[in-house]
C-alpha cells in the first residue's frame, strides 16, 4: 500500500476536534456574514445585538434579526443538507459523480414550485409546500421504476432520476415559455436558488428534519463505509444492504426535497463538499458526515454572503455562484476520476 494513502486510525477524540474546528469556523462564518450587505454593520453592533439589544439602533436590527440572520440560518441548513446528501448517495451509488440531485428530487420539487407560481400562491408557504410535493411525487416515481424482487437497483435509480429529470423539467421549459414576464422572473430566479424570502420559521420547520435525518444516517455510517466497497462484500460482512439502502435513499431525499422547496434549486453543493472532506480527511464516513455537513453550511453562507454583495444593491440567485464555483470543479474530479482523490 502507498504511504499516502495511509491515514491515522479514527477515534471519537478525532472527530469530536475535527467537528469542533469546523463549528467555530461556522460560527465565525456567520458573525462576519451578518456585517456584509448593502448596509455594513459592524461586529461591534452584532455582538451588542446578541448580548446588549437595547444599545444598538433599530435600523441595525431589522437588517440583522429581520433580514440577515433568517437568510444565513437557511444557507445553513441548506447546504448542511445538500452536502450530507451528495456524501451518502456517492457511498449508496459507488459514483463519486453523484449529489442529491442525481435521482431527480430537485426536479421534482422545481416542478412543484413552478406550479404554485402558476397558481399564485404565495411564497411564504404555498411555494415550498408545492414544491416538497413534488419532492415526494418524485421519491415515489423513481423507487416505483427502479423497485426490483431484490431491492432498489442502484444503476437503475440512476437511470430512473434522469428520466424524471428530464419529463419534469421539460413541464417546467413549457410554462418559462408560456408565462407572464412577471411570472416568468419569479420562475427564472428560484430555479437557481433563491434565499432572498427567507423567514426564521423555515429554519424552526428544517432543523428538526435535518438534525434527526443526520442522526439517522450517522447510525449508518459504517454500513456506507462497507457499501462503498461493494454491495456484496457488505452483504457478506452481515449488512442489509437492501435495507440500509432504502433507509438513506429515503432520508436523504426527504431531507434534500424540503430545504429545495425552501431555497430553491442549488447544484454543486453536494458534490464540491464531500470531495473536499474525502480529499483532506479520508473515507472514513463516521468523520465524512459530520465535515460534509457543517462544511456544507459555511461553503453554502459565503456563497450566499457572495450573491447578495458583489453586485450590490443588486443580487445574484445563489445557485449562480454555486455554479460558477462547482462547474470548473466537476471537470476536475471528471479528469482525474479513478485516482486516490476520487476513491
């Protein structure tokens, strides 16, 4: 075995110091965050605002608890799901090229919210209502196609995903093409994510599903890691397969379909995170979880902290500096796909 790719054993101290960098860096992430906009606050109004609210202007404030912090609390839990959510389908579909649009979930939900912008229903609610309906539409769909006498094929969910993908985004090209240019605005932007109608009550209705969908999943983490290596070497070391299999598939989709319906579609995520923690720290998924998780959060606050100042007063969809970021990335991992960084 090349001395490289040798690693130290993982303990539990090792993940907890890990996790722990990383959850000060979040923090820290955040605070600078809640300073940058249009209108600069500066870090001693934040923490007077935290710790002494009387002392600080109520213009001040409203940017930061009305406006800021609901927005920085749904990139949180967004990326933290995205990200988590690109690491265990790459275990469950053995491609390192997979995140958790790859099954058509994202799809689905743009779908459904396209439709509620049809329909005139508003943003608070009705959009991401619409939009995990079509979430859960999709999830059905595609374990319907791809469901076998064995359990749920993994190429075939593949093959199933982008089929959905495709029938439903084609749906979605006929009404950009048939709408109002009102409509047709509000359409284009949540199509590549937006956080701009963020409320801190999607983060009291998102964070209770993510905590619990990212316990759920730790519990599995050593079957991703047999998994991984192949199903039938998992199968033969006493993992039911077909059952951790369904469980994660089903976890990670209701967990990507309801921040979709929230913030919109945001693509690379997923896959520019996990990478990153397997490149750095190994393929060890008890450490990958925690890292992908909170490394997709803060990678998901500054690109958002990124979209709504380069071009300020103006705003960029956040799906767009996703995109710019992630699209020179996935050429990379597909040049040097099958070398120790992409195992």
């Amino acid at each position: 075995m090349d001395s490289h790719i040798i690693r130290r054993p993982l303990t539990p101290g090792r993940v907890l110091k890990v996790s722990s960098i990383l959850g000060v860096s979040l923090a820290v992430t955040v605070i600078i965050s809640l300073m940058l906009g249009t209108a600069n606050v500066s870090l001693e109004d934040v923490l007077r605002m935290f710790f002494h609210g009387s002392q600080v202007k109520e213009s001040a404030r409203l940017i930061v608890l009305k406006i800021r912090l609901p927005r920085i609390f749904l990139a949180g839990f967004t990326g933290f799901s995205l990200s988590l959510g690109g690491l265990v389908f790459q275990a469950l579909l053995r491609n390192p090229l997979a995140d958790p649009f790859v099954l058509g979930v994202s799809s689905g939900a743009a779908f459904g919210a396209v439709m509620g912008i049809i329909f005139g229903v508003g943003f608070s609610i009705g959009v991401p209502l619409f939009s995990f309906c079509g979430a859960l539409l999709t999830i059905y769909l595609v374990l319907t196609i791809s469901r076998r006498k064995m359990g749920v094929e993994s190429a075939t969910a593949i093959l199933a995903g982008v089929i959905v993908n495709a029938f439903f985004t084609a749906i979605i090209m006929f009404f950009i093409a048939t709408s109002s240019e009102d409509r047709l605005h509000s359409m284009l932007f949540w199509l590549y994510g937006d956080l701009s109608q963020s409320q801190i009550a999607y983060s009291g209705i998102i964070a209770p599903v993510a905590f619990f969908g990212f316990a759920l999943l730790y519990s599995f983490s050593r079957h991703l890691n047999l998994l991984a290596a192949g199903e039938e070497a998992a199968l033969h070391l006493g993992v039911n397969v077909e059952r951790a299999k369904f469980i994660c598939f089903i976890t990670v989709s209701l967990m990507v379909g309801l921040v979709v319906s929230f913030s919109g579609l945001i693509g690379f995520v997923g896959l520019i995170v996990p990478h990153l923690s397997r490149m750095i720290l190994g393929s060890d998924h008890r450490l990958l979880m925690p890292v992908s998780a909170l490394g997709g959060a803060l990678f998901l606050i500054v690109a958002d902290t990124a979209a709504r100042t380069v071009i300020s007063p103006s705003e960029l969809p956040v799906g767009v500096i996703t995109a710019f970021l992630g699209a020179p990335f996935f050429i990379y991992l597909l040049k040097t796909r099958g070398s120790r960084w992409t195992r």
